[in-house]
C-alpha cells in the first residue's frame, strides 16, 4: 500500500465497521466518465464551482454515456 492511501484506507474502514456487509467493485475509467472529466475539470479551475440546480452540459453528457455503458455491461 502507498503512503498515500493509507489516510483513506483508514477513513474507509472507519465507516466500514457500521456496516455488515461491504462490496467493493472496480470500474474501468471508460464506465466512470462523469468522475474522470470532473476531476480534469477541476485541476483545471481557478475557482470554486458549486453546482445546485442545473448540471453543466459536460456533466449531464457524461453521465448519459455513463448510464448507457453501466446498462449495457
């Protein structure tokens, strides 16, 4: 494990002890688009962005791929 994971590892199995049951499933980037551009996106900002009523028209068209590729697994 990374020196950087360890942090995290330690959030989730904070959290984790609440539950009886934990399933943990990998999804390649291609069926995750909407976190992929997201967080190219905010590496890109200079400000904070805050969406409350609309989503922006990236997010909404990764998010329809998203849903199509996770339906069509």
């Amino acid at each position: 494990m990374a020196a950087a994971e360890a942090p995290i590892n330690d959030i989730y199995n904070y959290f984790w002890q609440e539950f009886q049951s934990i399933s943990i499933e990998h999804y390649d980037r291609e069926s995750n688009q909407v976190a992929h551009i997201l967080a190219g996106e905010a590496i890109s900002w200079k400000v904070l962005r805050i969406w409350v009523d609309e989503l922006s028209s990236f997010i909404l068209e990764s998010l329809i791929n998203d849903l199509t590729m996770f339906a069509n697994q």
